[in-house]
C-alpha cells in the first residue's frame, strides 16, 4: 500500500476568498462542517519548510455560524491575536475561527477492516437520516459524488466507550478540488479528509436520535488518503453535557496506518432550523 510519508507537496495559492461550493453541503442550505473548517485550515499560515504539505499539526476550526454556499467568503489571518487566529467572515459575521494548537490529537482505536464493512449495513442514516445531502455521510448521495462514509455501531473501545466504523475508499473525484498535487500519488484533498473525519463523530452521539450540527473541530492530519485505497474510519463517544455531545474519530488507511485524527464538539439544534 502508498507509504503514508510519500504524501504530496501542495501549493496553497494567496487567497482572501473561500467559497464552499454546493456540492460540499451537511445540511441542503449550508456548508459540510468538515469539508469547511478543513478548507479554512488549509490556510492557516505558520508551517515552514518542504515538508510542510506533507502533514499538519493539530488546528482547530470553531464554526461560529451555518457556512454559507456558493458565496465568496472573505479570508483575514489576525496575528494580533493570541493565538493568532485565520478568520472566515461573510460580511461582518464570523463564519468559522482557526488556530494551531500545541500538542497531538489522540487516536481513537482501530477496528479491522470486516467489522467496519460489516458495520456499513447497520448505519442509523439507511433508517432514518437527519441530512440525507450530506457530503460525507449522505445516503442521497451518488457514489463519487458525496463520500458515503456509512458508520454503524462495532465493539466498544478498550475504556468501555462507545465506536462506530465504516469503510471508505476515495473516489478520484474528491482530490479535483482546491489543490494541485505534484507527486505521482492521487490523494483526496485536505477538506475532503476533514469532512471524512467529521460524521463519523456524530454517528457515535446518535443523530438519529438527536440532531447536532459540528460546533468546533480539532483535527490533526499525518498524510493525505489515497485515492482508491480502502480506509477505515472509527469514531467514539467521549461524553455530553447540556446541548454539547463531545466525539472524536480515526482515519486508518489499508495498512493499519493512522492518517489522520480529529475531536469534535457537538451542539444540538431545533429541526426546524436545518433541513
């Protein structure tokens, strides 16, 4: 399998505009939180250096607001601020907030392959799913066009928590987006690896039973999925209080490898409000 340190070098292009295409919904009227907070994230200055591409530390996007579609979102790094923070406004309104964070994200732990694929006919989401046009966890979604990371319940982690898993292979169509790869590697994208890591978190707090929206996001990326490549993505319940349901996720690749890891807060919302 690809050798997950043979990642590629990605040039990230001056920007002061982000525009979350229609195609990377959560919601039918707003941006996926993960593809969002992982475009955003990918242009959070600071990383030196020729292997700067090759992964990223831990950055952590809170969502202040829906993401709006189909609009050019101004992008404005505030090094006065501490942390320094990159911004995603629409107007005067704070979209989402980024910063680098110091230390690692941990891992939440692997499930084989067969339990993750076994998973897949179980997913809440083919009874009754709260965003059916989902990007990454959509069951409207046609294959190639949204991920269908599909994750049902599997065995409880070593401390007892409840997991979720769901196999995942990267259609070529997820690394046409925002970056141009210059190894001979065809990866999915860094917004399309967040949003991979995004879902599977909910899944393990039960949207099914309880509607949530991502509030913020910690992710931390050790190289980028290979397109083609059966993955498994795992993610678990760490707790919840009032509205807030806290998870965390997993990406492996075919060999067992982490690519890359994240921690979620989750806040629960009306239905009325989201469809």
């Amino acid at each position: 399998m690809t050798d997950p340190v043979s990642a590629p070098l990605i040039e990230h292009f001056p920007t002061t505009e982000l525009t979350v295409p229609s195609r990377f919904c959560g919601p039918k009227d707003s941006g996926n939180g993960g593809w969002t907070a992982g475009s955003l994230a990918a242009l959070v200055p600071g990383r030196e250096g020729e292997d700067r591409c090759r992964s990223w530390p831990a950055i952590e996007v809170t969502l202040r607001m829906p993401p709006p579609l189909d609009v050019p979102l101004h992008v404005q790094h505030l090094d006065a601020e501490q942390p320094p923070l990159t911004v995603l406004a629409a107007g005067e309104a704070r979209v989402a907030e980024a910063r680098v964070l110091d230390g690692e994200v941990t891992p939440v732990e692997a499930v084989p392959v067969e339990e993750a694929r076994a998973a897949m006919a179980t997913y809440p989401g083919l009874r009754s799913h709260p965003f059916p046009t989902c990007f990454a966890c959509g069951t409207g979604r046609a294959e190639g066009d949204g991920l269908r990371i599909f994750p049902g319940l599997v065995s409880p982690a070593a401390d007892g928590g409840q997991r979720v898993a769901s196999a995942w292979t990267p259609a070529p169509s997820v690394g046409e987006d925002f970056h141009e790869y210059v190894d001979e590697v065809p990866r999915a994208s860094l917004p399309v690896t967040w949003a991979a890591l995004d879902c599977t978190g909910g899944w393990a707090a039960d949207l099914e039973e309880r509607m949530m929206v991502l509030g913020r996001m910690t992710a931390e990326i050790d190289a980028l999925p290979a397109i083609g490549e059966e993955h498994v993505v795992v993610g678990q319940l760490l707790g919840a209080e009032g509205r807030k349901s806290f998870t965390a996720s997993t990406l492996y690749d075919a060999d067992g490898r982490i690519v890359g890891r994240a921690r979620h807060v989750w806040i629960a919302v009306d239905r009325a409000t989201f469809g």
